[in-house]
C-alpha cells in the first residue's frame, strides 16, 4: 500500500524543539522531492518546506527559515522536519506529502502543539 | 510570501457549475504554469484535483478544470455532485518557494 507515516508530534514549550518523521512505503521515496504543509487549527494549508529527492537541495517559508530543517534519509524511506525555537504560532498539523505532480500522496498529519 | 486570494465562498446546486478564482502576481501565478488545486474534506488531508493549472491526476474526475489568465488562475467544477462539498486551495510555484491561497468553502446548496 503507497502510504505516507507521519509521527513526532505533541505537546512542547516555547522556544523548544520536535523532530517529526515521515514514513513512507509502498513507492520508490528515492526518486521523489518531499514537503511539509502545516495547517493551524481552524486556518488553511501552508507550505513549509520541500527537498529535492537526494536531499542537496531545500527550500522554506521565511516563517520557518533559519528554524526548522528538512532532511530525509533514503535508505530508511523517511523524510524529517527537525523544529527548533518553536513558538506559538507554529501550532498545527503538519502533513507530509509530495508536491503537485501526476503522483499525489500526503500523510495523515500530526499535531504540533507550541504552548507552555 | 503572501498568500494567493480566493473567495472566501462559493455555492452551488447539484447539477450546476462553479468557479474558484486564485489571484496572484507575476511572481508566482503568473510566472509559472505550475498553479494546483486541492480539495480538502472536514478532518481529512488534502487531495490534488488539479497540478499544472490544467492537468487531473488520475482517478480525478472531468468534471473538474482548471485554467489561467494572466495572474489569476480558476478550478471549475461542473455538474456538482454533494460530495464536492468541502474546502479548496489553489497552489503555486513562486521560484524557490510555494504559496497556498486561503481557501474557499464550496457549500452544494
């Protein structure tokens, strides 16, 4: 089954840190570029971040740059968005997914939650 | 980085047509012909409908289009069927990022 496994969120501090990991199986992860899409409670989806597919390449939103990094490892098929200096306002769900293309997968989402 | 502009609303009768507009700039709708849209039901991720400003992944139905105009593009959904009831976001490419619209709630009235 082609599917996308996000884990690592929860509960964090302001001005903490979270690494979330995206699973994926079913489909050749290698030949893929991979992003994160957040979604605030109740609000719309925002692009985060994207990596090309053997990771030498990344590109973020200017709210998270310099904050969070993109890595993937694909001899273990998964994608990580590793999130420091978190605040408030990144409170979301964030979904892995590949961008727009003839092949379209996204993860169930995991919550982030940036409270003290 | 701004957000792309769409309707906040939009509705429908079974059977009919609408359009969502998603307005941009020349750097982004306009630069690229790179515009998607996605549809999103309540507690669900999202599902492209639309990449390419024209192109249905497969498994997508006909009755969705998309097309472009300068900075603006539109997704067309014809013969509305009450499953289309939900929330979508148009997508663009912007050179060294991607920028989501706010999305628009299609009710099927």
């Amino acid at each position: 089954e082609v599917q996308l496994v996000e884990s690592g969120g929860g509960l964090v501090q302001p001005g903490g840190s979270l690494r979330l990991s995206c699973a994926a199986s079913g489909f050749t992860f290698s030949s893929y570029r991979m992003q994160w899409v957040r979604q605030a409670p109740g609000k719309g989806l925002v692009w985060v971040s994207q990596i090309n597919s053997d990771g030498s390449s990344t590109r973020y939103a200017d709210s998270v740059k310099g904050r969070f990094t993109i890595s993937r490892d694909n001899a273990k098929n998964t994608l990580y968005l590793q999130m420091n200096s978190l605040r408030a306002d990144d409170t979301a769900v964030y979904y892995c997914a590949t961008p727009p293309g003839a092949f379209d997968i996204w993860g169930q989402g995991t919550m982030v939650t940036v409270s003290s | 980085q701004s957000a792309l502009t769409q309707p906040r609303s939009v509705s429908g009768s079974p059977g009919q047509s609408v359009t969502i507009s998603c307005t941009g700039t020349s750097s982004d709708v306009g630069g690229y012909n790179y515009v998607s849209w996605y549809q999103q039901h309540p507690g669900k991720a999202p599902k492209l409908m639309i990449y390419a400003v024209s192109e249905r992944p497969s498994g997508v139905p006909d009755r969705f289009s998309g097309s472009k105009s300068g900075n603006t593009a539109s997704l067309t959904i014809s013969g509305l069927q009450a499953e289309d009831e939900a929330d979508y976001y148009c997508s663009s490419y912007a050179g060294t990022y991607r920028v989501f619209g706010g999305g628009t709630k299609l009710t099927v009235l």
